[in-house]
C-alpha cells in the first residue's frame, strides 16, 4: 500500500486541500543493552492521519515515560492504540543464545540489521521505511530505496516511536516473567536486567547461591562485579563498544 489522496472540504462542501496519507514503517528495538533478557525489535506501518492521532494520545520515544508500572502500563495503553491503528506490526525476540553468539564474533549491529531486514520484507509497500540508528542502518538504504536511518527517529517520526513502544512492552513482559520466576527466591527484583545496582545486587544473590548466573543472564556480558564469584567459568571480556 502506498500513499493516497484525502480529499479535505469546508463547511460549504467546497475541497479544501488534498492531504496526501502516507504510509511509514518505523523500526525499532527494546533491550540491546541489558545484561539479562531478550532483545526485541518491532516493525511497524501506520499512515498520516493515524501517526497524527497518536501523536495525539501522547505517542513519543518509549524512554520517555521513564520506569516503574506507572510507566510500564502506560506504554501498555499506548501500545493497544498503536495495534489498533497501524496497518501492519510484525515483532521479534532476539534470545540470549543468539544474542551471545553473535555477540562473541563482533557481530550484535549485523544481527539487528538481519532482523531488520526480516521485518521490511514482511511489510507492505511504504513510501518510506525509517529505522532509529543512523550508522547502524545506513547500509539497508542500498537493498531499499525507500529507506531512512537517523538517531533519534522515535522523537522525530510516530512509526518509529510506535515501534519502539511496541517493542518496549514486549521486551518488560519477557522481564516481568524473569522476576515473577526468581522473585520468591531471591526477593524484589527491580533495574530491568540492566547494567545497574539492582541488577547487579539481584545477580549476585543468585551466583552466591548456585555458582553461576541465571540462564536468561548474557554470558558475552561483562560482569566484572562478578569476577570474584564467577572467576574462569565464564568470558569477562567487555563488549562496551557494541553498545553505542
């Protein structure tokens, strides 16, 4: 599906304008950085006058709702107006075998591009496809015309920011099934498997306990709070300058 025109009249019956209504697919990911947990990424097409209502009903960047359940139902609210709009969603969750495996051949920005490519081939035709990361991108505008990357695309384009909520409530319901499984173990788990305190606290407990980490845990990770717990069991190579 491509654009098409929207007739637009006055009170007289008169036209107005004629308001093409483009159709956008933005894509975006949820959980490239943390330490435990899947990553998802989120192919969505909506046109104009839908990313114009979402807009609207307070759609932006999924960061910008900040964390806890506030925030978490929040997305949840927007995600569900999102599905109810968009022409097409297509999502997928990236696990941490995968995640470690590619991950260990320098290879974390080739697999997002991978994926990305899987999500565009499922679409229908746009006028444009626009994906959040600029250098990370950059090479899919040569397999498609259409194609855009930019940073910061989830603040300045509705698909985009479409996508990343998607993803992100996709990505805190895999989470929130890590903690309800350890939490009557371990106690609250906060910090959404992020490289943080409360990550690190929980993580702790649970190698003091069993000698290594938690399966859902990235063993390409660097852990280095570990080290004393976890000594030669595993890889401490840091891979920080995948995550730029």
């Amino acid at each position: 599906m491509m654009s098409h025109l929207t007739d637009s009249f006055d009170d007289m019956g008169k036209p107005r304008s004629i308001i093409p209504n483009r159709l956008t697919l933005g894509i975006d990911e949820a959980g490239r950085g943390p330490s435990v947990g899947p990553m998802v990424m989120a192919a969505v097409a909506i046109d104009s006058k839908a990313a114009a209502a979402l807009t609207r009903k307070g759609l932006r960047d999924s960061k910008a709702y900040g964390a806890g359940e506030d925030a978490h139902a929040l997305r949840t609210e927007l995600a569900a107006e999102v599905r109810a709009r968009a022409l097409f969603i297509a999502t997928v969750e990236i696990e941490v075998t995968e995640i470690d495996q590619r991950v260990c051949r320098g290879e974390l920005n080739v697999l997002e591009r991978e994926h990305a490519c899987k999500l565009i081939d499922q679409a229908p035709s746009c006028d444009k496809i626009i994906a959040d990361g600029k250098r990370m991108f950059a090479a899919l505008g040569l397999k498609y015309p259409q194609f855009i990357s930019m940073d910061g695309a989830e603040d300045a384009h509705a698909s985009v920011a479409a996508a990343s909520v998607v993803a992100k409530v996709i990505r805190d319901n895999r989470f929130n099934q890590i903690r309800a499984r350890y939490e009557p173990e371990l106690g609250p788990i906060t910090g959404g498997g992020y490289a943080n305190a409360a990550t690190r606290k929980w993580l702790r407990a649970y190698v003091e306990r069993y000698g290594k980490l938690p399966e859902e845990a990235r063993l390409s990770w660097p852990y280095p709070d570990l080290a004393d717990l976890l000594g030669t069991t595993r890889p401490l190579t840091s891979q920080i300058e995948l995550f730029a």
